[in-house]
C-alpha cells in the first residue's frame, strides 16, 4: 500500500463521495486498499475473503479496461494509424 501522509488520509476517506479529493495515484490507491481493508476487517481475514477481494479487483480491472482503456486506445488507433 502506498503511504501517504497522514493529514491527507482523511480527505481520502471521502473519496467515494468526492473523488476529487485524490491528488495523486498513490492517494487514489490508498483508498482503494482502505476500502478493500475495511471489508476484510468486516468479513473475516480469510483466503476466500482475500480471493474475493482480488477478484473483485481484477473484475473492476478489466471492467475498467473494456469500458474506458479500449475504446480510447480505438479512438487514437483512428487518429494516428495502426501500428500492426
């Protein structure tokens, strides 16, 4: 987990609601790692509970690839040609 700093900690609990308030990707993975935490901490430290939270992970990876990577990757495949 990245470490920031301590006073920016608050700002990123908030971040669901604001997500405005990462100023870094380091921020922005320090509060998705709390988030993961705090549902092992509720769930039970356990290797099903550890898998689903990767999964869960790993599913809103490709999510995120499929529904922002690609499409921008085809928009400048468009404006830029083909490298294959």
């Amino acid at each position: 987990m990245p470490y920031i700093k301590k006073d920016r900690r608050p700002f990123i609990f908030n971040v669901i609601l604001v997500p405005d308030n990462c100023e870094s990707v380091g921020e922005l993975n320090y509060a998705i790692t709390e988030i993961c935490k705090t549902w092992l901490e509720k769930h039970g430290t356990t290797y099903t509970s550890i898998n689903d939270v990767i999964g869960v992970l790993e599913c809103a990876k490709l999510e995120f690839y499929r529904r922002i990577a690609a499409p921008y990757e085809d928009k400048k495949i468009e404006e830029n040609g083909d490298v294959y």
